[in-house]
C-alpha cells in the first residue's frame, strides 16, 4: 500500500542564512524535482510551485501583499496565500505550497513522496 510521507530537505544551515533571500521577492530552487518559489517577507519564509495555478504564468516575478502573507500573479493579477495557496479573491485555483520549518540545525521545505509501505502516513 502506497501511503504519503513529507520528507525534509534542508535549504539553509540557519535562520540567519535564509535572510539571504531578498525581502518580498521571490527566488527559484529545484526541491527534490519539485521547481518552486522561496519567498522571505516579514512574515516568514515561504515555499510556493513556481506555476501559478491560474494559467501556469510563473510566480518568481510576483509581488508580495504588504501583510507579507501572499504573493500576486504578475500576469492576472490573483493573489494566493503563501501558507495554504488559496487565492485570496477565489478565482484562479489553488497554488501548491511547501511546508517551511526553521529548527536549531536549519531550514527545511518539506515536500510530500508516496512510498510503499504500511502504517500512516508520516513526517520524517
Ligand atoms: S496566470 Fe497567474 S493569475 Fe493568471
């Protein structure tokens, strides 16, 4: 039986070296074959897929909103939430996004895999 896990990949050995990202703007990086959007605005570190959902027009030129919690679509105009990928207006689609964690040792995107095997699905 297949079943869903979220693995972690580290992106930054820190906090204070994820303030590399440019504020409020977006940067592209390859996640375990996954193409998306690292985001830092004042409100944290976000991981967002690259495409918009709309009409696939890619997301690293978009803005950020001035709460910092959602990114617009350079092309429509759609904003989304960083955190769920929900549009905000409720057209559009819903963007895939990435959990983000910050731990003493760094920090991590989580990316869900399906693998074979027994019990729930899990974190790793
Ligand atoms: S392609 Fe992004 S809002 Fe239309």
């Amino acid at each position: 039986m297949f079943r869903t896990v979220i693995r972690w990949h580290k992106i930054f050995s820190s906090e204070n070296d994820a303030a590399q990202l440019p504020l409020n703007r977006a940067e592209i990086r390859y996640i375990a074959g996954r193409k998306m959007c690292l985001i830092r605005t004042h409100a944290g570190v976000f991981a967002i897929e690259e495409r918009c959902p709309h009409n696939g027009f890619s997301l690293l030129h978009g803005r950020c909103t001035e709460d910092g919690e959602a990114i617009v679509c350079p092309l429509h105009r759609y904003a989304f939430d960083l955190k769920t990928g929900r549009s905000r207006s409720g057209a559009g689609g819903a963007a895939i996004t990435f959990p983000v964690k910050i731990e003493d040792d760094g920090v991590f995107v989580g990316v869900e895999e399906r693998e074979w095997g027994w019990g729930k699905s899990k974190s790793e």
